[in-house]
C-alpha cells in the first residue's frame, strides 16, 4: 500500500512539473500571438500570411522541443505537428490561389493553431 501511495504522489508530482515546463513554452502564450499579428514580418508581403507563418513556426518548435525533452510524448507530437503543417499547407494554397490571406481565413487559421496551442500547453 506504501510502495502504491508513494508511486501515485511521484507520477502527480512529475505531471504537474511536466504541465508546467509546457507553460514555459512561447507557444501557449496565444493572446501575445495574436496581439502580433500586424507586426509580422515574414517571407512574404501578406502580414496575415505573415502571422500564421510565425504562429506556425513557433509551435512547430515548441513541439519538436517538448518531443526531444520528452515532455510531450512522440505520437502525440507528431500528430499536433500533422495539423500544425495542414494549416501551414492550407494558408499557402490561399496565398497562392487569390494572392493574399483574407482577415477570415486569418482568424479561421488561428482558431486551429489555437485548438492546437491548447491541447499542446493544457495535456490530459
């Protein structure tokens, strides 16, 4: 019963320190991102582009970060990094197709980089 007791407080603790080093991360800091957006440089002249393309970045980095440090685990990086690069893809073919990224598309990108910053930043 002591070995369990002492098992259960040590996975606790390593999962509350873990949620924390997740919080240390530039990627769950979502608000600051999205304050940015208009001062975005980037390698294209679209700031909206602009913007996602740095969101994208960060988290992407963020992730392989978490990954190597094992923080997050390796499946559950690679399939936030799958969405992550699906909305990189998405917001290219926009760019490409109408020459620029609409301020609802922009938001709509956000919406999904955000979804992923949450389950990235907040694990279960």
């Amino acid at each position: 019963m002591k070995k369990t007791l002492v098992l259960l407080s040590f996975m606790l603790c390593a999962s509350a320190q873990a949620a924390q080093l997740l919080k240390d991360y530039p990627s769950c800091t979502t608000s600051a991102q999205e304050a940015n957006h208009l001062k975005a440089t980037g390698p294209t002249e679209d700031p909206l582009h602009n913007h996602i393309l740095a969101r994208v970045e960060a988290l992407s980095d963020d992730l392989r970060s978490a990954k190597r440090t094992r923080t997050v685990s390796a499946s559950d990086a690679s399939a936030l990094i799958d969405r992550i690069e699906a909305v990189r893809a998405s917001a290219d073919r926009d760019v490409k197709g109408q020459g620029f990224l609409s301020a609802g598309e922009r938001a709509s990108y956000d919406r999904e980089l955000n979804a992923v910053a949450l389950a990235f930043c907040n694990p279960h």
